[in-house]
C-alpha cells in the first residue's frame, strides 16, 4: 500500500481549504527504461473526497498527472472538528484512504 496522504483542512468563516499530497509514482506509460522497453503506466483514476461521510468531490484523473501530486479545494460548510476523508484508486486497483480533522 502506498503512503499515506498528508492531508490539511483549515477553517476560515463558512469556507474551509483542504491540501492534500498524495504519494504515488504516476508512471504515463510512454517513458523508457534504460533497457528501452515501455515503463507500464501506472497511476491515479479516481480520486473522492467526503465531509463526515457525505461526497462532497470527485475526480477522474490521467497519466498526464505529476507523480506525488498535489490537490487543494475548498468546501462550504465545513466547521472544526469535522472529518474530512480522501481516497483514491489507481490503474493497477491500489487504493487508498485517509482522513483529517478541520482545524
């Protein structure tokens, strides 16, 4: 399994700012190795996001995404204390899912 994420949710009035670093390779499947034969692709389809349980972003990503990549959005709503989760699912069926408090 792959690292886990950082994630950061800060509150500022009804607005809150999620950060998250994921740990992944990101491999687009078009570089080379030193041999010459086709690296594999390897990286992160679909990646979710919840507010205390609920879907509150959903994303479809591609190879074209950098390796370790960064995500920040912004959810109304949301107050210190709540529980903001991230999950993701790569090309290869790896998964991952970790969770943060709002601050």
């Amino acid at each position: 399994m792959a690292d886990p994420m950082r994630i950061r949710a800060q509150a500022a009035g009804d607005k809150t700012t999620v950060r998250v670093l994921m740990s992944h390779e990101m491999e687009s499947g078009l570089r080379k190795d030193p041999a010459g034969k086709l690296i594999p692709a390897w990286h992160i389809q679909d990646v979710t996001a919840t507010l205390n349980g609920k879907v509150v972003m959903t994303a479809q990503w591609g190879p074209s995404v950098s390796k370790n990549p960064f995500l920040q959005f912004t959810i109304k709503g949301a107050k210190a204390g709540d529980k903001v989760g991230v999950n993701w699912t790569d090309n290869k069926g790896e998964k991952r899912s970790d969770e943060a408090t709002v601050s």
